[in-house]
C-alpha cells in the first residue's frame, strides 16, 4: 500500500513538473543576466510582448531585457479590453517611457485581441522594420503557445522564448490552486487544437 502511494505522490510531482517545463520554455535559460558569445545568447534585433494575464510583469520582464542590451527595440502589443480606453499596448509603452526607455525605440500594435493576432498582426511590423530575430517575452503559462503561434506567422524570424520571472496569476506553486490548473489545461487545451489546426 505504501509503495502505491509513493508511486502516486512521485506521479503527480513528475506530472507538475513536465506542465510546468512543456508550457515554459525560456531560450535564455542558461544565459547570463546579458548578452554573450555563448550559443543561444547573443542579443536579438527586437523583444516582442503581448499583454493578457498579469500584463504588466510581461512589461516589466521586457523592459529589464532591453535596459540589459538583448535588443535595440521594443514592440507591444495588444488591444484594450475597454475600448473607451487606451490600448494595452498604448500602457506598456507609457510604463517602459516612465522607466526611462526611449519613446523613438518602442513601436505599438493595438489591434489584437487574442494570441493568434498577436502574431499576425506583429508579423507586418517585423517585415516592415526588417527584423530577423526576437525575444518572445509573455507569462510563462503562456509561453509555449505565443512562441508556436509567432514562428508559425513568421517562420523566417528567429524567435526566442522569455517567461516573466514573477506573475501575480502564476508561479512555481500554481499547481495548488484551481486557477492555476485552469490556466495550465486550458493552455494545453489550445496547444493540442494548434496542432490539428482548430481554433487558436
């Protein structure tokens, strides 16, 4: 009975952990804090983040990346829930200008209102500012998705996945809520439906 319970107890954790590593994957993982010769680690041309979820620790974690010299520019993107307000895109901008990054270097899309636009909205400005490579910057939740969605709008860019280091909605413990497994198996969810080319 006792080694059945640790064959279950070490299943979940072995199930927590694989979620956790599928959903997040992080190119920077095994960089240093900036740019390198190392493989994998070199600076990019842009760093793109959507907004949803926790937006503005998304903002956050892109604007640490750019004032660490990852990339010369900046692109945000995504539309307002409240349309009678500013776009999300239009508040990322104005919370990395208050922190001292250069207006001149930011660059706004503020139509999108889900993943797959996110992507194919960014991909014209990538070809119109002749980009070549980005730093995918998102939830960590999301991460996995935004990156399939981007390389399959623009598979001519090489992108590179970066989740936020802190979320209010998710963290290494989010398995021990409801919310995290909803946000866990709904991604999961629209991950498989990516793949058999159903709704995104």
């Amino acid at each position: 009975m006792i080694k059945v319970i640790i064959g279950i107890v070490v299943g979940i954790i072995l199930l927590i952990i694989s979620i956790s590593l599928f959903l997040a994957p992080d190119s920077l993982m095994k960089c240093s804090e900036t740019p390198s010769e190392l493989e994998g680690c070199g600076s990019a041309d842009v760093i793109i983040t959507v907004s949803g979820g926790d937006t503005q620790a998304r903002t956050q974690e892109a604007i640490d990346l750019y004032e660490n010299g990852w990339a010369p520019r900046l692109i945000f993107s995504g539309a307002a829930l409240d349309k009678s307000g500013p776009s999300n895109a239009a508040v990322m901008r104005e919370q990395a200008i208050k922190q001292g990054v250069p207006e001149a270097v930011i660059t706004i899309e503020e139509q999108s209102e889900t993943t797959k636009e996110n992507a194919e909205k960014t991909k014209d400005i990538l070809v119109d500012e002749n980009i070549h490579s980005a730093i995918v910057v998102t939830s960590s939740y999301h991460m996995k998705r935004t990156l399939l969605e981007f390389r399959d709008r623009a598979p001519n860019v090489n992108f590179r996945a970066h989740p936020t280091s802190t979320d209010s909605q998710w963290s290494v413990w989010w398995w021990t809520t409801p919310y995290g497994w909803y946000l866990a198996l709904s991604e999961i969810t629209k991950i498989i439906l990516f793949y058999i080319g159903g709704s995104r």
